[in-house]
C-alpha cells in the first residue's frame, strides 16, 4: 500500500487525501501535484503518515478510466470514474466524472453525475451547484426549485445573503424569464418571511421581475424588501437601478436607507455612492455634493467618494476644495494600491492639472499630465496638453500634438480625430471642427455617432442645408437613432419653420426614448411655437422635473413668461443660472427678452 506525506491546507483549495492527490496527478493536476512533490521525505519533526486508501485494484480504475478519456473514449472514462467516485463518496472524483461528461457535451451524463454526488454527500454545496447549473444549460428550468432550495438551506447562515443575491445572476441567460421568476420565488418562499432574509429575498424576487421588464412588480418588492429590513442595501441598490430606468417614486426609499445604515459595509457604500453619481447624471449637484460629503465624513478611509467629490468640486469651480479632495484620494489609494486605483490615480491627475490650467497656471498642469503612465491613459494626457497650448493661443500647435500621437491601438484613429474634433468645439472654431468630423466620417463610414457629430457642427457653423442633409442620411442608415429626428425637429421647431414636420420628427423621437427628457423638452417647445401653450407647460414641466437642466429651464421660463407667470419664471430661470450660468440657450433666451433674474 502507497504512503505519502500529509499535504498542507489550502484557504482555495480542500484538504486532499493522499490517493486522491496521486490520482489527480495522474489526471494532469499539476498544482496539486507539485504540492505533495515538493514535500519533505519524513523526519522526526513532520506528521506521522497516513496509510492511502489507494488500493491497487482502485488505482488501476482510475488510471484506465483516464486513459480512456484521454485515448478518445470519455464515455467509458466516465462510468469508471463515476463507479470509483460511488464506491469512495469523494467529491474531487465526483467533480472529475461531472468534467469529463461535460468534456464530452454529454449533458444528461454530468447532471446523473452531479445529482448522485449530491445524493451520497449530503450538504454538499458544491454538488447543489453543479446540479443546478446544468440544469439551466439543460433547459430545465421548473426542476429547479428543489435544488435551490437544498442550496439555500445548505448555505451556512453567513453567506446565505449573498447566496440570494446571486440568484438572478444565476437564471440570467435562460430564455422563459417568467417561468425562471415563478420558480425563484417558490423556492424563496421560506426566506421571504425570515426577518434575517427577508431584505435580500425579496430583492431577488424584484431582480427576477425586472428581467421581465415588469417595473412595477420590481418596485413592489423592492419597497417590501425595504420595509422588511430598511437598513439593508439589498432593495435599495435594486432601487438604484429603477430609478436609472425612470421610477423617480424609489427616491425617497433610496434616502432612507442612507439615512438608516451606519454601517461601512461595500454595498451600504456603493448605495451611497451611486445615488452620488445618479445625482450628478441629472445635474443635481448640490444634492450630489451633499451625499458626497456625508459619505466622506461617515467613511473618510474610502477613496472612490474622494474622488468623485473632487470632480464635482472642479465641476462647481471649488477648485481649492477640489485639490484636496484629489490630494485625500492620491493618498489613500497609494497606501493599497491596486488596478483601479491606478486607474482612478489616472484621473486625479488630469483633474489636478485642469485645476491648475483653470488657474492659469501651465507648468502645474503639465507637471501633473507628466506622472501619467498608463499607456490607455495618454490620449487623454495628450488632449489635456492640447487644451493647455490652446489656452495659450497655440491651437494649430495644440492640433499637431494630437496629430502626432501614435496609433497603437485601431480605435486610436478615431480618438485623435474626434479628440481634435472637441477642441476646435470648446474654442468655438465651428468649421474647422465640422472640417475634422467630415475627415472622421470618411475613415469611419459606418459610425453614426460621428456623422450626427457632423451634422451637429454644420448647424453650429450655419450650413443647415449640410445638416439636414447629414441627419436624413443618418436616418436612413438608422431608422432607429432618435437623436437624429430630435436634432433636426428641434432645429425646425427653435426656427419656426415647417412647425407641422418639426413635430412629426419629434413625436417619432419620442416613441424611439419615451423617458428622455431631452426629446420631451423639444416636444414641449414645438407645442409652443403651434400656439399650444398649455401642452407645451405641462410637457415642460414634466420633463423638468424628471431633468433639472439650463436648456429646459430656458425653454420652461419662456412658456411661464408669456402665459402671465413671470414671478414662476424668474424662479426657474434663476435656478437655470445656478445649473450652468453660460448656457446659450438660456443666456440668448434672457438677452432676447431683457430679463435679469
């Protein structure tokens, strides 16, 4: 009988027998085998040695059933394994009689494997695993319920949260999303009413809901969740994601959990932190900035909401406050550094030098573009040295820099171009600009953006025949880009011409992004200029409310202005102002009517 030395105990890895850890050797397990290898022999100071349970006839078993898997023969590898793996009841034969049937696309074979493994080794959390995912490759989704239910009832009570959480992972590629959310909730049943359980259950019931796209279903359960538990962040990063999608009524849900939690948890913090950046995305800044500052004093070691909150700083011109906000991230992040903190340190950098470029002070900015050295990264360093000589009325000088930079990349083509592109945009040379899309637009025929990034620059250089004509052909090659029919509605709509087609495009880019508050603020202005006042007010409102923005306020004011409303209007062209006080809609809008809010 073979003896081998004690094998160490792996955190990743389960403790081996000694026959097995040979047997996997045999199999072509090297890093098992290279651990029992590289063992000393025995001596005074080591273990006593075990006696292997690798008896010769066993040994020959195993090692013919590899060999047939090897010699092309896995179906009779596999009933050899699988007999050894009965007769043993080890769980690393198992697994290997689930490989090699899989090895094989014999899907029926690994799920008669997977299910007697889970049979013979009770509890085994490994085989409730394997069971129910190929029975989700298999199609089999209604014989799923028992199984997750073994799973989650095997779960130690520790995990069992973040085991429900994976659900909708899990079941993310079936195809009957409706009977995969029937089957998730009847196995989910004991949990649902399980105070312990109950927030993260009823989370998963509404992720399985909103695969389906009931939205109403997924905000149900999601207040449930909550109201079961309003501390946990379950429901509420579920919240999060109805909210993106439009469900405003989730705000006040979403507040009270950060208001709730005094934990420091990663998820507890990434509730908080994307409510921040959800924030920023509707231009809330204020509301963002608060949020942010409350979770850098809750939380003064976690570096992602410095970051974030030195952006918005430089967003908002606080560029003192900004510096050190960045200089608290770049310390933090230098104490453990990892990937993305490399990354993050990347755009800290660029931060600092636009706050140094803002004031005026250029070799600051180039000293910070100086530390980058991520080669992802260097365009942007190059685009914000190209910003720099701009400023200092070298932009053909700012342009060969671009020009110059190396491709090392095929979509480094297009980033140069469009990176020239955005600089002649923020200087205001509108032809120029149009001139460097048309030379995009030619090396990338197919790209629609930058075809609507043309059309859009021919109306800022006062070509409208050049645009209408880059949008129709935009439209024709993607029937489907509301944008185009939006841009162009609107141009009709601002210029009072064609008012009847005007509409008829916006209505169409309306049907293509119901929920854009852009295209509803085009559709409220063309109601305007029909003589509907009333309908343009209510469409106006509506689209304020769901996105505070200089442009819709501009629009918003005017409608409030000439119904009679004035006091109204001021109020929400000031609040415009405070948004972004050189919006030139907005600034046009007050000039033309000679109000100073």
């Amino acid at each position: 009988m073979n003896c081998l030395p004690r094998l160490h105990a792996h955190s990743a890895i389960p403790r081996l027998s000694a026959w097995t850890a040979l047997t996997l050797a045999l199999m072509g397990a090297p890093a098992q085998a290279q651990d029992a290898a590289s063992l000393p022999t025995t001596t005074q100071e080591t273990a006593p040695v075990q006696n292997s349970a690798l008896t010769a006839p066993l040994f020959y078993q195993l090692l013919l059933g590899e060999l047939n898997v090897r010699g092309g023969e896995p179906g009779a590898g596999y009933s050899l394994i699988l007999d050894a793996a009965r007769r043993q009841r080890d769980p690393l034969l198992y697994r290997r009689a689930v490989e090699v049937a899989l090895q094989a696309r014999s899907g029926e074979a690994a799920l008669s494997a997977a299910r007697a493994w889970a049979q013979d080794i009770p509890g085994s959390l490994e085989a409730d695993r394997y069971v129910l995912q190929i029975l989700l490759a298999l199609n089999r989704i209604a014989e799923t319920a028992p199984v997750l239910r073994d799973l989650l009832r095997d779960t130690a009570e520790a995990d069992r949260n973040d085991t429900l959480n994976a659900i909708p992972q899990t079941y993310a590629r079936v195809m009957d999303k409706a009977l995969a959310a029937q089957v998730v909730r009847e196995a989910l049943a004991p949990s649902l009413t399980r105070p312990e359980h109950a927030a993260p259950a009823w989370t998963t019931i509404g992720r399985m809901e909103l695969a389906q796209g009931r939205l109403p279903q997924a905000q149900e359960a999601a207040l449930t969740g909550h109201a079961a538990d309003p501390t946990s962040p379950y429901p509420a990063l579920l919240a999060l994601e109805l909210l993106e999608r439009g469900a405003t009524e989730m705000e006040p849900m979403i507040r009270r959990q950060i208001q709730a939690s005094q934990k420091a948890s990663d998820m507890d913090t990434a509730v908080a932190l994307n409510y921040a950046r959800i924030l920023l995305d509707l231009q809330r800044l204020g509301e963002a900035r608060q949020q942010l500052e409350g979770l850098t004093a809750r939380q003064p070691q976690q570096p992602e909401p410095w970051l974030l909150l030195g952006s918005l700083q430089v967003q908002t011109n606080d560029l003192r406050e900004a510096a050190a906000s960045l200089g608290q991230y770049m310390a933090l992040v230098r104490q453990a550094p990892d990937e993305r903190g490399a990354r993050g340190l990347t755009q800290a950098y660029l931060l600092q030098a636009q706050i140094a470029e803002k004031q005026g002070d250029y070799a600051t900015a180039n000293a910070w573009l100086d530390r980058i050295e991520n080669a992802d990264e260097i365009m942007a360093a190059q685009m914000r040295r190209a910003s720099l000589l701009a400023r200092q009325g070298r932009l053909d000088q700012a342009r060969e820099l671009l020009r110059q930079q190396p491709e090392r990349r095929p979509e480094d083509a297009r980033l140069k171009l469009v990176a020239e592109a955005q600089l002649l945009r923020d200087f205001k040379q509108w032809a120029q600009a149009f001139e460097v899309y048309g030379e995009a637009v030619r090396r990338f025929p197919d790209d629609g953006e930058l075809l609507y990034d043309q059309a859009m620059m021919a109306e800022k250089a006062n070509r409208p025949v050049e645009m209408e004509a880059l949008l129709r052909r935009l439209m024709a090659a993607r029937p489907d880009h509301q944008h185009a029919y939006n841009a162009l509605g609107y141009y009709l709509a601002d210029r009072g011409e064609r008012l009847q087609e005007a509409k008829q495009l916006i209505e169409k880019a309306v049907s293509l992004a119901p929920d854009d508050a852009y295209i509803q603020d085009s559709l409220g202005w063309v109601e305007f200029r029909l003589g509907n006042t009333d309908k343009s007010l209510a469409i106006l409102r509506a689209a304020y409310a769901k996105r505070p923005d200089a442009e819709i306020a501009a629009h918003l004011g005017e409608v409030l202005w000439v119904s009679g409303q004035r006091d109204q209007a001021l109020k929400i062209w000031r609040e415009g102002l405070i948004l972004a006080a050189d919006n030139e809609t907005l600034v046009n809008t007050l000039k033309r009517l000679k109000v100073q809010p």
